[in-house]
C-alpha cells in the first residue's frame, strides 16, 4: 500500500496541521481543564476522499481525554472534535466510569454519558458485568431507551462463540452477532442477523478478520443487501507513531467494471 501513501502524505500534511490547530488553540476548549486529575493519551485522524477521484482532505476528528475526580468521585472525561460535524467547536464530550466495582464473581456496573453540543441530546449507556454475561442498556433524551442487549461467550462444540443479542427499540428489530475463530489460527469470522418484527425483514452481513503480519490486519465485510464488499487494510507498520487505514467500498452489482466502481479512503491516525 505504500503507493497511495507517500502522495497521501506529502498532500496532507501541511492541510493537518492547519486544521488541528484552529481545534487545539479555540479558547474555548480552557474550560476543559477544571477540575482534571490527570491528563491521559489523546488521539488524532485525518482521512481522505475517494481517492480514485482525486485525493483531497475530507475530515479530521481529535478526541481529549481527561482523568477527574470530584470528591471521591472519579471519571473519565474525553472531548471529541469532528471538523465536519462543527469546525469551530468540540462536537461532544463523554463521561465515563465504573458506579459498582465488583470482583469475578460479583457484579459490576459501568456507564457512558454523552452530551452531543449540536444535536442537543445527552445519551446514557449502562453495563452490568456478572459471571460472564455483559447486559447493557442505552437511553437518550430524543429517543428514550434505545437499545438493551446480553452479551456472552458460549461453547458449541470445540468452538467458543462470542454471541450478542440486542433489541432496537425504535426500529423494532431484533439482532444477533455472532464472532468466532477460525479454528486454531487467529483468524476470525463474523456474522450479524438483523430480524424486523413489523414486516419480516431480515438483514443480515459476515464478516472475516485476518493478521497478515506483525502491525497489518486486514477485515472484509460482505452486505448482501446493498451487494456491497467493504474491504479495510489497517497497518501501523508504515509509519512509526502513526496507524494507516486503506478502506476500499466494491458494489457487486455495478453496471460497469466492478473495480472501476470501486472507492478507496485513507485515514491517519495517531496519538500524543
């Protein structure tokens, strides 16, 4: 991948900079050191547009994460900017904890609150841990309870089963996900069912994960019903400091060439 890399870089990185710094150096973001505790890793991505069309900046996204602790209180807090989403301001910032800590055997309770600045909507995620099974629930101000799952490993045969079931309110759809590895290798493959109890509709895609080498991972996704292949090439090998993701979208059922149908993005990552 290293041919669409270089150019990548040699364009991008004079526009990267620029942007990272009208959302580093916004007097507004000050306010997000009050009462912090401990500074934690911070992360960046730049990506591209469909690079088959010309390459040229699409996106940039950072996140702040922030340790604090109010009394005996303590928290995770991290700010995430998305140059898309709002250019002159932090898109949301998330809070995030442990309200019950419990051992192997016990339970333990963790949560998620996100307040979204444009939306105007504050999301809560809970999770309860006990003896293997992960249940979780989502709420938020504009749709209520979204979605409650159960989350389990299970044994079938020699093969242990990664297995999740969810309920979309909203939508009224039922899902399991399915994820296993391929037997000794570390290969993994995927499956997710989608099933919608007004109409019928069942949807459904597989997925298929594989480590090429040290620092290269390479993960295919197959939708049926859009007939598309998403294929995603993460390296992190290519650049010390920093991960490169190649994602290429393949719709099937392309009236012309398939490839020449075919987009391809690239994003670099990094943190500091």
């Amino acid at each position: 991948m290293a041919f669409g890399f270089v150019p990548f870089v040699a364009r991008f990185s004079s526009t990267t900079a620029e942007k990272a710094t009208i959302a580093l150096s916004s007097p507004k973001y000050t306010m997000l050191s009050v009462a912090t505790l401990g500074a934690l890793s911070n992360t960046a991505e730049v990506t591209s547009t469909n690079l088959r069309a010309g390459a040229a900046f699409d996106n940039l996204k950072a996140s702040w994460n922030q340790a604090l602790k109010l009394g005996d209180f303590s928290t995770s807090m991290k700010a995430n900017y998305d140059y898309n989403a709002n250019r002159d301001f932090i898109k949301d910032v998330e809070f995030t904890g442990d309200l019950v800590e419990g051992g192997a055997d016990d339970v333990s309770v963790s949560y998620k609150v996100t307040h979204d600045f444009g939306a105007k909507n504050t999301n809560v995620e809970l999770t309860a841990n006990t003896q293997g099974t992960t249940i979780s629930a989502e709420y938020d101000q504009a749709d209520g309870i979204k979605e409650v799952s159960a989350e389990r490993d299970l044994s079938l045969g020699d093969q242990n089963v990664g297995t999740k079931a969810s309920w979309l309110v909203k939508a009224q759809t039922a899902r399991v996900k399915l994820m296993s590895k391929l037997g000794d290798s570390s290969d993994t493959v995927s499956a997710t069912v989608d099933y919608a109890t007004e109409g019928g509709a069942v949807n459904y895609e597989v997925g298929y994960n594989r480590n090429l080498e040290a620092g290269r991972d390479l993960e295919a996704t197959f939708k049926p019903d859009s007939k598309e292949l998403d294929v995603e090439l993460v390296d992190t090998k290519f650049e010390s400091g920093a991960t490169w993701t190649a994602s290429a979208t393949v719709p099937l059922e392309a009236s012309s060439n398939v490839l020449d149908a075919a987009t391809l993005k690239l994003k670099r990552s990094w943190s500091w």
